[in-house]
C-alpha cells in the first residue's frame, strides 16, 4: 500500500458496533530528527512498531501505529524527522513528510525538552502556520530528563513559538501524561466507525518490519557517519518446510547496503564478529515480532552512493511515495 494512501484507510470496517461519538482518525508526528517521535508512538501503542536509536533520522518512511481505546482509535503516522536535505534521499524524506501533513486531522510537534528550541525547530513552526485547516498540538518530549522548572520553562517557550491548539509535557520512558496525549489527540479526530479491526497495532507488512530490525541492530555501536548509509531489503522470508510441531522456522535472507567498500568492513567487524553480533541481536527482535524462531542469514553488499542515485533509490525502495 501506498504510504500516502491514507484517504483509502477511511473506509470503515463492518466490524462490530461502536458506540455513539466513537471517534477515528490519523495523527502526524512531527519534529526535527532525533526528538523521540518513534519512541513515544511505541509508548502509546503499547508495543514496538517502529524502530528507535540515539542517531537522527532513524525513521525513513511514514509508519503507522494504532491505538485502540472503548471510544477511539487513533492511527498514529510517525514521520521522518525534518531537516535541511543534504541528500536526494533527505529530499524525498522532506518531501515525504509534507504530503503526509495535509491528508491528517491533526499533527502533533514533537520538541524535546532537554533541548533548547532552535533554527529547526523555528522553521518546522513556520512551516505548520501553514496547515491552517488542521489542529497542531505542541508535545514537550523526554521531561523526564529535566527537572520540573526546566520543563515549565520549556512550555512557556514552546507556547511563543506558535499558535497551538494544546501543549501536553510528556515522557514516553517514563510513562508520563501518555494518556493525557492520547486523550488530546482523539479529541480532534472526526466521528466515526473503527478503520482498523480491533487487535491490529500497526499495517506495516512483516518483510518491512523486520528489515527495520536488522537495521536498527547495526546502528548500534557504529560511527557517527554510517548510520545513514545503511539501507536493508529482505531478499526471501518464507516458512521452512517439513519442520516438526513445535519446532516451526522462519528463513529470512537480508541484505545490508552501504555506500562504499570501507563502510562494508566496519559493518562486518573484524573475522565476521561484527555481523554476528547484528545478526544476533535482530534475530531476538524478529522472534518476538513473529512468534517464531527464525534463521537469519545477512549478507553486506555496496551500492555505491546510492542516497543520491536515483536509479539505487527506487532499488531499495525509496521511490518517490516512500
């Protein structure tokens, strides 16, 4: 499915009866890289949809996570950070976020509270002034990393910055206010039926998913400048046959893309260990996506400069309705 098909998603389900002023619809999340938008979606989702790291630009596609509640159900789409694109791959990814803006009932700017608002923070402001048919509620992130006059500090600040519908401080890891963000949200949705059947916390297909965990492992623990050369595809997932009850097994074959030789040789490690350690940590992550035990075979491949080929871009997915 198209990520930006989100009008589609509207057709509602005729699935069981919900009860009056039943509220549905899709919320944007929306900040600078690196500000905890993917990190609070999981909190309020109650489960890992996206993947989250303390690199920027970790998320690079529009991911959708639901929230169901007995008069609600909020679709968050957790968008990729807004930055000044230094890359065709940056420019997509801005322009990504802006055709999601307007197909939402309401956005949520995300600004960190542990950092003071600046340049980027001004300019995504200016740019939501614009979206003047849809609510923009200001969420403070990460207060647990402040303390409580830091945080209020903060609020006053982010209440100069613009014209917000609300200003909800939250801490996804420490549980804070995560049902007063969600109560604010569902308040600006539309009325009307479910769009998800109930259960169903996210629409991302498997393969997507647990190509975003193989990729989440090998940020860890890399230079600063790799993580946003690595891309990963699943190459072949299917169900290993003639296995015995119980013993059921998921083959995935993976392939991580860098953009020069170099880059291959950090990710591998020396004699391989590297790419084990990946290879290890992601298995343990996919497991508990698909309930499953799993044979994980990664393999490194160059595609070179590929953040700025078109041609590599589409190969890899990042076409231009990432």
């Amino acid at each position: 499915m198209n990520d930006l098909d989100l009008e589609k998603l509207r057709i509602p389900l005729p699935a069981p009866s919900h009860p009056e002023g039943f509220r549905s619809g899709f919320a944007c999340f929306v900040g600078r890289p690196n500000v905890g938008k993917s990190t609070l979606m999981n909190a309020l989702v109650g489960q890992k949809v996206a993947i989250t790291s303390n690199r920027p630009q970790t998320t690079r596609r529009t991911v959708r996570g639901i929230v169901h509640r007995p008069d609600a159900q909020l679709i968050i789409v957790d968008t990729p950070g807004l930055h000044k694109p230094r890359t065709l791959l940056g420019e997509r990814l801005d322009s990504l976020v802006r055709s999601t803006l307007v197909e939402v009932d309401v956005i949520a700017f995300c600004l960190p509270a542990n950092e003071p608002i600046g340049r980027g923070d001004t300019y995504i402001a200016k740019e939501l002034a614009e979206q003047r048919n849809t609510p923009v509620v200001a969420l403070v992130t990460k207060t647990d990393l402040v303390d409580k006059e830091a945080v209020g500090k903060h609020l006053m600040a982010v209440d100069e910055l613009g014209d917000w519908a609300d200003i909800v401080p939250v801490s996804a890891q420490g549980a804070f206010q995560l049902d007063t963000v969600t109560d604010v949200l569902c308040s600006h949705l539309p009325e009307g039926p479910p769009l998800y059947p109930d259960g169903d916390l996210t629409d991302e297909p498997d393969e997507m998913l647990v190509a975003e965990l193989v990729r989440e492992a090998a940020l860890e623990g890399v230079r600063d400048e790799l993580p946003h050369s690595i891309a990963v595809v699943v190459d072949e997932m299917f169900q290993r046959e003639n296995t015995r009850p119980g013993k059921e097994l998921v083959d995935i074959y993976a392939s991580l893309y860098v953009e020069r030789p170099s880059q291959k040789a950090i990710v591998i490690g020396s004699k391989g260990s590297r790419l084990r350690d990946v290879g290890s940590r992601a298995r343990k992550q996919i497991e508990g996506l698909l309930g499953q035990r799993v044979f994980l075979d990664l393999r490194v491949r160059v595609a070179k400069d590929w953040q700025r080929d078109p041609k590599q871009l589409r190969k890899l997915g990042f076409d231009q309705q990432t």
